[in-house]
C-alpha cells in the first residue's frame, strides 16, 4: 500500500519530469506509478487489435487491478470473443461500462447519429464512451489511469505525453513511446494473441458501424470515424474528480 501523502505523491510525480520516465523501461514507469501515486488505479482497455500487450504489463506488476472495458453495444463479435479469451487468460478483473440508453433506444430517439456528421459522431461517443467512462472514474474512486496509447498509433496521439495529471487524479501511458516492432516483440515474447480481426487488416477496431480495414482505405486516418476524427474523446476528456 502507498504511504505516500497527496502532496508529497504530486511533488514526486513532477520530479519524475518526461526525460527522466523516458529512460525508463515500460515496467518500471508502472511500477513506479503504482508505488508513487496514491488511490485506487485502474487500466483501461477497448481490447482493441493489440490489447493484451499492455494488459498483460499492468497485471503481471498488480494482479486484480480494475480492468475497465466501455461496451458500446456495437463492438465486433470478434471482440466480444477477445475480451472472454484474455480475461480468462490473464484472469482480468473485468469493469463493464455502459450507456444508461441501449443502443435501440438511442437509434429510436436520435437515429444513427455515426451518420450525421462530426456531430453527430461527437453526441454519439459523448454518450456511449465518455459518460460511461466518467461514471467508472466516479464509482470505482479512480486517482491513476493507465492506458496503452502509444504515439506511433496516429498524428492525433503524436504529442501524447507519458504522464499528465487532472487536479488530483493520474493519466499514465507506459508504452506511449514504443513502435509496432516493439509491441510485436513483447506480444510475442509473452505468447499473447492479437485481435481476432488482425489478420484481415483491422489494426485499429471499434465500434461495427466506424471501424474499416487496412483493404478498405487509402489512408490510416480513415481507419475509424470515416477519417472524420481520430479520437472517440475518452483520451481527450478531462479526467480529474469533481469535474476537473
């Protein structure tokens, strides 16, 4: 347990200045958030294309750590096959979040709003990501969130930093920093499986109804959201307590 105090947790996370957790390895960043920063930490996964990567990083270092998955209603059957496989494989202690409207309600009322343009594609994510994301922070009392946003991933995450905090809550990303050659080399390491839909050119997988193939683009920007945005907004929305 961390007996580390607010203050003297916030003071140390800045020592550790970008330079000096860049020299890190990946291990050692979550090793040290986790002995650093205090409160509950949770990671949080869309068990996309690579996901097993950084879940199996944060659970080798604390086994039982909140897992929190965002099921919009519209993941890949594929998916739904992956979260069963790892979370039995890594014996992930699963957090499932969702909007408080199922999806037929929500077509019934607004229509298929992913069809309506950048707002519509905004409205429809606010409410099935980023509202159901607030309320896990909310009820699992969350001050560190790890995540495996890596910057090789798209020119939206290129800034990505490896640590940013919201008031008195944490944002850590271990692997932000690491190429597709590395995740290949721990994935396969570690004997862990890729996505199901891998194979057939989803390198980046969401919801059914915004997620196209590598054989279906002429540019990795087009891969979610029709190339309309990158970002679902759970990476971009402020996730400090209380709103701040």
């Amino acid at each position: 347990m961390n007996e580390l105090g607010p203050e003297r947790s916030r003071g140390a996370a800045r020592t550790f200045c970008e330079s000096t957790l860049a020299a890190m390895t990946a291990e050692d960043r979550i090793a040290w958030a986790l002995e650093t920063l205090p409160g509950q930490h949770i990671v949080s996964s869309s068990f996309g294309a690579q996901s097993a990567l950084m879940l199996h990083l944060v659970t080798r270092a604390k086994p039982g750590i909140p897992v929190v998955l965002i099921d919009t209603g519209y993941l890949f059957p594929e998916t739904y096959q992956y979260i069963d496989q790892l979370t039995e494989q890594l014996s992930l202690n699963l957090k499932v979040f969702s909007s408080s409207r199922s999806p037929a309600w929500q077509e019934a009322r607004e229509g298929r709003r992913w069809e309506q343009g950048v707002d519509g594609i905004s409205a429809y994510n606010h409410e099935n990501k980023v509202q159901p994301m607030e309320r896990a922070l909310q009820e699992l009392d969350v001050s560190t969130w790890f995540a495996g946003l890596r910057r090789s991933q798209s020119s939206s995450r290129g800034r990505t930093p490896l640590i940013e905090s919201s008031g008195e809550q944490w944002k850590v990303h271990p692997v932000v920093d690491w190429s597709d050659r590395d995740v290949y080399r721990y994935m396969k390491q570690h004997r862990l499986p890729y996505h199901p839909l891998w194979e057939k050119g989803f390198v980046s997988i969401g919801d059914t109804h915004t997620t196209r193939s590598l054989n279906d683009v002429s540019s990795t920007e087009e891969l979610r959201f029709f190339g309309l945005t990158r970002e679902c907004g759970l990476h971009e929305m402020s996730f400090g307590k209380s709103g701040s």
